[in-house]
C-alpha cells in the first residue's frame, strides 16, 4: 500500500497516426484549439469511481521535438479522496 505522503510521477508518449493509413492526417493544430480553451476555463476534468477521484488536464503546451515535428505535452493530476 502506498504511503500518505509518496507520490509517482509517471511519463507517457503517445503517436497518432491516421486509420486508415492513407488518410491524411489531421492537423494537431486544430485539435488543440479547442482544448486549450477548456483548459484555461478549467472544463477538462473527469469525476470518477463515484465521485471518489478526479482526472484533470491542468496544462496544455504545443512543444517541437529534437526531429523538428510538433507535438503537444500535457498534464494531468489525479485527485483520491481516499488518499492525502
């Protein structure tokens, strides 16, 4: 069981890519538009487990990569009423 006052910081990467594979891709631009306003208006959350936790994306930033691609780095918290 996890101690009270430990906490994880865990690091996903994720690759979209189009289905199917000839299609043209969606440009991530206009995907995260839309989502940046919810963020700022603080409408990207997620109640869970009857009401017990929460997922929230807190933050949202358009970044480069080394290879010169765009990519978009998020973050989220979990919140557990169950735990400090």
């Amino acid at each position: 069981m996890l101690q009270s006052n430990r906490r994880h910081i865990l690091f996903f990467d994720l690759s979209m890519s189009p289905h199917p594979s000839d299609a043209p891709p969606i440009p991530l631009e206009s995907l995260i538009k839309p989502l940046e306003k919810m963020v700022s208006d603080n409408e990207c959350f997620q109640v869970l487990d009857n009401e017990k936790r929460i997922i929230r994306l807190s933050r949202l930033k358009m970044v480069s990569l080394p290879s010169g691609k765009q990519a978009v780095a998020m973050l989220f918290n979990l919140g557990d009423k169950r735990k400090s």
